[in-house]
C-alpha cells in the first residue's frame, strides 16, 4: 500500500528522491509545519513551552545536536489524533413566536 503524501516540494514528493533508492524519514521544522498546516512558530513554541495554558501540543520530535526533525509516521499520527468529526447540529424545532400589534391603539394628530 503507497501512502500518497499530502503535499509536495518543489514538485515532488516530501519523502522521496528521484535521484536517489532512499526515502526521506525526517522533515525539517519548515517542511514538517508545511505538511501539517501550521507554522514554524507553532512548532518551535511548542518544543520550547509545551502545553502552556491552552496551547495544542506539537507532535513528537527527534533531535540530534541542535538539529530538530520531525518523522513522517509522527505527523501522521498528531493530525489524526486532531481529527474531528463533524458535528451534526440539531434540526431546530423551534418556532419563532410573533406577538400581535396592538392595531386597536392609533397614534391621534
């Protein structure tokens, strides 16, 4: 089963070389915010604060030195762990209720 990335870079896929029998693993913080929608900010914040106050957690990281990357079956899990479904709303049974004029009652000149 071929996995289909969600988007590509420069016109080709984030995890595969053409020129080369290997598949990318590991995406930069850029490339691993641009798969997954959000910014870099939000990522590095994260890493940096965790869950402060309300902020959503990042997904998991690998660091190695002062290098940070991100792996593809990481994201993929975090955005599927951020699914919701679609909530479907109640069908409003409620009427609106419309009061009469008082048409008995006209302005005098």
């Amino acid at each position: 089963m071929n996995k289909t990335p969600a988007l590509t870079f420069n016109g080709q896929s984030p995890t595969h070389n053409e020129n080369s029998s290997f598949c990318k693993r590991g995406l930069t913080e850029a490339e691993a915010a641009r798969y997954i929608g959000m910014s870099t900010h939000f990522l590095r914040m994260g890493r940096q604060e965790g869950r402060a106050g309300n902020r959503t957690l990042p997904p998991p990281h690998v660091k190695i030195g002062r290098a940070v990357r991100y792996l593809l079956d990481d994201l993929d899990k975090w955005l599927e762990e951020h699914r919701h479904a679609a909530i479907k709303q109640p069908s409003s049974s409620a009427t609106a209720t419309i009061y009469p004029t008082n048409s008995s009652s006209k302005h005098k000149e």
